[in-house]
C-alpha cells in the first residue's frame, strides 16, 4: 500500500471531520491522527465512530448534522479549530419525478447545510489565531451530469459558491477555503451498493488512469490542503478523479 506524505505542520494541529466514522471521511480521520493532529469527528454510524475513535485516538461525537444546534455545539465542545473538513453527505439515488419538496430539504440538510454552519462556528477563532484551513468535500457528479440524484448533485455543486463565499472573507486573516472534488472513490459503501459489473464497465470508459480511486488517496489530497504546504493556496478546486472530467 502506498505511504502517503507526512506534514510537520499538521502535528499538533486541531482538525474537526463531519461525517467521519466511515468512508472518505473515516480515511481523512486517520490521515490527520497518523500526521500527529488532535481529530474530533462526528457521525450517526455510532458503532464504526467508536471503533475508529478506538482506533485512531480521534474524539467521536455521535451527532446527525442535520440538527444544527447539535453540529454547533458539537464543535463548541471541541474548542479550537485549526482545520475543518466538510465531508458528510449522502449520496442515496432519487427520481425526480416524485422527489418532494420536503425530499428535497431533507437532502440539502445533510449535503450543503451543515457545511455552511460549521464554517459559521469556526471562522471567528481561525481569524482570531491568524491561520486555518476549510476543505469542502465536492463531487464530480453534477459535472458529469450524473442522472440519478439530482438534489445531492446541485448541493454539491454550491460547495463550490460556498468556498468561494468565504475566501475573501478568511483570507486577510490567514484563513484558506479550498473545495476537494473527488471522482468515483471506492469506499465500502460504493463497493457494496453501486460498484456493480455495469458500473466498472462504465467506469473503466470514463476514467483514463486505470485502477480504483481509494478513500485513502482523496484523504491525502486533503492533507496537503490542510498543511501549510498548501499555504498560498485558496478558493480553489482540486479534483481527485483519475482524469474522468
Ligand atoms: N465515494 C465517492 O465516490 C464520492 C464521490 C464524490 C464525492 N464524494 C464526497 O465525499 C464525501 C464522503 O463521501 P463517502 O463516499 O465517504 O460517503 P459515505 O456515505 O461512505 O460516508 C458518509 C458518512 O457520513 C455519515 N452521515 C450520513 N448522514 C449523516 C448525518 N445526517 N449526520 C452525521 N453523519 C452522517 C455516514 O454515517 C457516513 O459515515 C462526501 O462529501 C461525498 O459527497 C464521494
């Protein structure tokens, strides 16, 4: 297995993940705490949260992001944030044609929402300290016009209006806002649900560079953007797809 970077600058540092007990996010996780960063993250999966709270010496907060008083709290309860990484969505297929309005806030509450709000709770300390990293988790769907899940696709296309939002509002004060726009990436969740015969096939056309995309190599994106490495780096998109778009 590939041994990804290490960070001087990350060690020591303070990293909240949304949506990190599983997936992208999970992977994230252990990047940071591997990097010597103190991570809270937060989940409603509570047995793999625990599990990889046991793991990695991460704090775990069982927490659903669609209760915003919770997710501010939540952070509250973590104090200083040096990096946030907005990576929790859901990205559960839905037609159209019978997608209700109450669908469709229920999607936008977990998929842009709680980004919004975690900033809103940790900008004011990242400008008092002088420094601080935001990564919001974008996709490639909406991109490549995927077809079947068009209220998480034009949410995730506003993580992009909401980076860019922020990066003259951060940036005097040090502060950095970048989106992360992975392609395909098979998590344990896109093997066992999507990642069908059909789906490599479709994949093996679309994707130029051969091989599978592993949450490990998104979370080693975002470990760059969250050192200072990337330190003149902001308002920026830094896709992950093996060449697809
Ligand atoms: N996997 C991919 O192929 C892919 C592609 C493009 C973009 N992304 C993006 O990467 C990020 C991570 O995706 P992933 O594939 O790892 O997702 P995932 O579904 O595998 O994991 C998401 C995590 O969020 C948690 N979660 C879901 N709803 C929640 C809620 N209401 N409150 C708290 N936690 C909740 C889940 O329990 C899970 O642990 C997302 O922003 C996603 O849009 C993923």
């Amino acid at each position: 297995m590939t041994e990804f970077a290490s960070y001087p600058s990350l060690t020591g540092r303070r990293a909240f993940v949304t949506g990190g007990a599983t997936g992208i996010g999970a992977a994230i996780t252990r990047n940071l705490c591997h990097q010597g960063t103190a991570v809270c993250f937060l989940d409603i999966d509570h047995e793999n949260g625990e599990a990889l709270a046991e793991e990695t010496g991460a704090q775990f907060a069982h927490v659903d992001v669609t209760d915003i008083t919770a997710l501010q709290d939540a952070i509250g309860d973590f104090g200083a944030v040096d990096i946030l990484v907005n990576n929790v969505a859901n990205d559960t297929r839905h037609d159209w044609r019978t997608l209700t309005s109450d669908d469709w806030d229920a999607r936008f509450a977990v998929n842009l929402r709680p980004s919004f709000f975690a900033i809103q709770s940790v900008a004011d300390g990242m400008i008092a300290r002088g420094h601080g990293s935001i990564i919001n988790i974008g996709s490639i769907s909406w991109k490549v016009k995927h077809a079947a899940m068009p209220a998480y696709t034009t949410a995730k296309s506003a993580a992009h209006g909401l980076t860019r939002s922020f990066v003259r509002i951060l940036g005097p004060a040090g502060v950095r806002v970048n989106t992360v726009m992975p392609g395909w990436v098979m998590t344990e969740r896109q093997k066992t649900e999507h990642f069908d015969h059909e789906g490599a096939k479709q994949l093996a056309a679309a994707q130029p560079l051969r091989g599978l995309i592993a949450p490990e190599d998104a979370a080693a994106l975002v470990a760059f953007l969250a050192a200072d490495d990337s330190a003149m780096c902001t308002g920026q998109e830094f896709t992950i797809d093996g060449g697809w778009t």
